[in-house]
C-alpha cells in the first residue's frame, strides 16, 4: 500500500516515493520472489505546505487524517492474511500503522529503524514539524489528537520498543530529544552498536522484544543509511548492505507484523536511479522472508 504524504514532513518531495518505487518495479521484483502479493493501491495524496498560523503543530489535521486512513486499510489486513508493506510517505504514516494493528495485537512492538529518534513534542520542537515527533506521540506525548489515534494511548510503552541505528552525530537530535531518550526504558541501539554486525544486533534486538510482543513492526527511514535520496540526508549513517541486512533479520522474524517504509524523497532522485536500487534491496530483504519460512 502507498501513503503519498509529506504532510508530516519540512518539504515535498516524500509524497512522490510510492509511485517512484512502483515505476522502479518492486511489485513484480516482490512477485518474481515468489511472493503473493495483493496491490492495494495508493491512499489520497496530501503534499507539504507552510503552515505559518501552527508554528508548532504544522499540518496537524492533515498529518492525522492519513494517520486515520493508514489505520483503518491496515487494520483489515490480518483478516486478509496479510503482511502489510506500507510505502511512504513521512514517518507519520506509522502511527496510523500502530493504531490500525493493535486490536489485533494488543501486544504489538515496534522497532523504530531510522537515523533519528523523533522525540520531540509541540512543546520542544524548534520546527513544529510532526517528523519528528514520531515517537513522542507512540509513547502517548504530544498532541492529543495524534497521541490518541488507536485504541488506547500510549499506543505502546516503552518497553515494546527498540530504539536502532539512531545517528547520536548527525546534528539532527536535539538536547530535548537526548534527554527523553536517557529517561526511557526502550531498547536502545544506536547507530555505533549497529555498525558493529547489523544482524547480530538485529537479533539481539528481536530476542528482547518477543519476550513481550506478539507482533513486530518494523519502522525503516531510509535516513538510516548513507543515502542521498533521504528527506534529509545523514552523511555516516550505515551502509546500504548493512541496512539491509539488518532489515532481512527483522522482517524475516515470524512476529513481523508489518514494514513501513519512509522518508524516500523522489525530488532528490531525478533519474530514478536510487528508487531502483531501494526497490532491489526491499525485495530482497522481503523476498527473504518466504526464503525463511518456506
């Protein structure tokens, strides 16, 4: 499914990724893995603007009304007996993932895949952009409105949480931010015990969460990686191969419940050159998970 939406996000650009994936083949690359995959089609698009009167909570109706939308066609999904691979769009888009799956998982975790930790709050932010207040709104904080999408709020506690391959030099995480992360009790690996063996911490990673969590999903920001196509772009982060094969452990995991992918910003790709190799590397990294599990 793609969420064409940059309304979370500080530009356009994001809103363009799912249709940039789909003309860079993923679907028929998923399908010539053996895969059964069931096209669901692209949400309404909503791009970035200026929101100059909510300095800061920018786009906040916008940024919910896809949440609720996300929420409610991936809520359907378990039913359908599906794994949903969710094709963003901003990192806003996984809060409506969360609130669509936990009725069905009531005891969902998530593993937040991405360079930053999006811990700020409305009343931290220095952008009011909702970006990157991903994680404050999962653990309850923020705006009511947002916060409180799914079934319950908080969405999850911290514990259900790991934190993986957040980029502590990138100049992206604020002071605010540090300090929310030094309180939490989520599971924390940052992006130097990544780069050490990605699979290894991948798993180490899984063996906590499952102690608790009967599904998994899987947040991946392609900020995450050394990556120019990024929405914003993190110089240092993990390789491409070290990324993805991080990924191939936890979307392989039997609890994955779900993979959000965000933060592919096409204007930054003209030639369509890095949708294709994303596009690759998610369909191998997928198309693993049928390797597994037979």
């Amino acid at each position: 499914m793609g969420v064409p939406s940059s309304a979370g996000a500080r530009r356009t650009g994001q809103e363009q990724a799912p249709k940039a994936l789909r003309a860079a083949g993923l679907l028929e690359r998923l399908r010539a893995k053996n895969l059964d995959v069931a096209d669901w089609g692209d949400l309404p698009g909503a791009a970035y603007r200026p929101d100059p009167g909510h300095p800061r909570e920018q786009n906040l109706l916008e940024v919910c009304g896809v949440a609720r939308q996300v929420a409610g066609r991936v809520g359907r999904a378990p039913a359908e007996g599906a794994l949903p691979l969710v094709l963003g769009g901003d990192c806003t888009i996984t809060l409506g993932v969360l609130a669509g799956l936990l009725d069905v998982h009531p005891d969902l975790g998530l593993v937040y895949f991405d360079g930053d930790v999006d811990l700020n709050t409305p009343a931290t932010t220095s952008s009011g952009i909702f970006d990157g207040m991903v994680m404050a709104h999962v653990l309850g904080g923020g705006a009511a409105e947002l916060a409180g999408l799914g079934p319950r709020a908080p969405m999850l506690p911290e514990e259900s949480v790991a934190m993986f391959g957040y980029n502590l030099e990138s100049g992206w995480i604020d002071p605010a931010e540090r300090d929310a992360l030094g309180r939490s009790s989520m599971l924390k690996y940052p992006l130097a015990r990544v780069r050490e063996d990605p699979p290894e911490a991948a798993a180490e990673a899984l063996g906590f969460l499952t102690r608790r969590c009967g599904g998994i999903v899987v947040h991946f920001d392609v900020d995450v990686m050394d990556f120019a196509a990024a929405d914003v772009p993190h110089p240092g982060g993990l390789a491409p191969d070290s990324a993805f094969a991080a990924l191939r452990a936890f979307v392989c995991d039997a609890r994955c419940a779900a993979l959000v992918v965000t933060e592919f910003n096409a204007e930054r790709d003209p030639d369509g050159s890095l949708a294709h190799e994303l596009a690759v590397r998610l369909a191998d990294a997928v198309g693993a998970r049928r390797e597994t599990r037979g």
